[in-house]
C-alpha cells in the first residue's frame, strides 16, 4: 500500500473510530499490544521462537486465538494443545526478555488508535490496560511517545484475576475516579471484550472498525 493510501486508510478508520466512541464518556480505556501497538508479529515470532529453542514446534495462530490473555496462560493453552510441559513463569520470563531486548524498539503504531489517543487525551481520561508485564507495556508506550498521556497503567500482577475477568478494568476506573457505565474500552481480543462486558462497560473492537 502506498504512503497516500495508507494515510487515506487510516483517515477513514479514525473518523469510523470516532463516531463508534461518540457520547457520554468519561474515560477512554486502551489495551496495548495490537490495539495501541502494531506488534503481534513481534510477540508471535517470540513465543514460536521460545518452544523451538526447547523442541516445540508451534503454529503462531494460537496467539491470535488466547489474545488478551496473559503470557502465562497463554503458556497453558500451548501446554494442552501440544502436550508440552513448559513451565508458564519461566516460559514468560524467557519470552519478554527475547521480546524486549530484540523487538520491542521495533514497535509500531495502530495509527487510528495513537490518533484517536492523543486527540483525546485531556479531554477525557485515559488508561491503558494490558496483560502485559509493567516494564514491557511501559517502554511501549514510550517507543510510541504515548506515555505522557496515560494517567492509569493497569498491567500483569496489578489484580488478582485478568482479562477475561473484569479486574483489571474495574481497577482502572477506580484509580480513574469514573464509574465504569462512562468508561469506553478498545481491545483487539475476545477476552478484553468479555472482561469490559463483565465490567459493565461499553467496547469497541478495533480489528473490526
């Protein structure tokens, strides 16, 4: 796709991005890798590149399948499905080291959604709320020069439950100070979807603008 239709195709999809996020908002919610972050390639090529370095030969789709989920579950999913037997801490910690030394600098923007970001940033609150590990979501956001807009970091470890389940959402919106009926999420994912449901909040599905 050439540069002029690129920039096109993001026009389009950001003024589709803002009528679905038209209304009474108080706090817009981001999740990171995929939403806000062009890189599940990169997170793909880590995990493939992990469970061959012990012998395990994975079809990377699986990664679109747990989606949101957190790198330890995701672990647990592969588990099954292969009958391997990785041990899903220290399968994630190899993981986001290979990520964050070798990709991560890498990272590109969803330019309709940064977009969408920074045109609203001070004008509603912003959080982003991710499965990902605080160090990882953080110097994302950094590389996509978006930090200094997030209020709210809510990541891996911050609750008990993640996404499918509400926590991390309903934490969000509390460190926010807005209920959660005026909060509006941005997820890529099935289980960022069903943890907003459960939050009582409202969702647009970027993938599908």
């Amino acid at each position: 796709m050439t540069t002029d239709n690129t920039t096109i195709q993001n026009k389009r999809l950001y003024e589709e991005l803002l009528k679905r996020s038209a209304g009474d908002f108080q706090a817009f919610l981001y999740d990171c890798d995929g939403t806000l972050a062009d890189n599940m390639q990169a997170h793909k090529d880590t995990y493939v590149q992990v469970a061959a370095a012990a012998g395990v030969v994975i079809d990377p789709a699986i990664i679109d399948e747990f989606a949101g989920l957190p790198i330890p579950a995701v672990v647990v999913e592969i588990n099954k499905r292969y009958g391997s037997s990785f041990d899903p801490l220290a399968f994630e910690k190899a993981k986001s080291e290979l990520f964050y030394h070798e990709f991560i600098a890498e990272t590109k923007p969803v330019q309709f959604v940064v977009d969408h970001l920074v045109a609203h940033a001070g004008r509603v609150k912003i959080g982003v709320v991710s499965g990902g590990a605080e160090r990882m979501i953080r110097k994302t956001l950094e590389v996509l020069q978006i930090g200094h807009l997030v209020e709210v970091l809510v990541c891996a470890g911050d609750t008990a439950k993640g996404k499918p389940f509400p926590d991390p959402f309903l934490l969000a919106a509390e460190k926010l100070g807005v209920a959660p009926a005026h909060c509006l999420v941005f997820e890529d994912g099935e289980p960022g979807v069903q943890a907003a449901e459960a939050a009582g909040m409202r969702w647009v599905r970027v993938d599908q603008v």
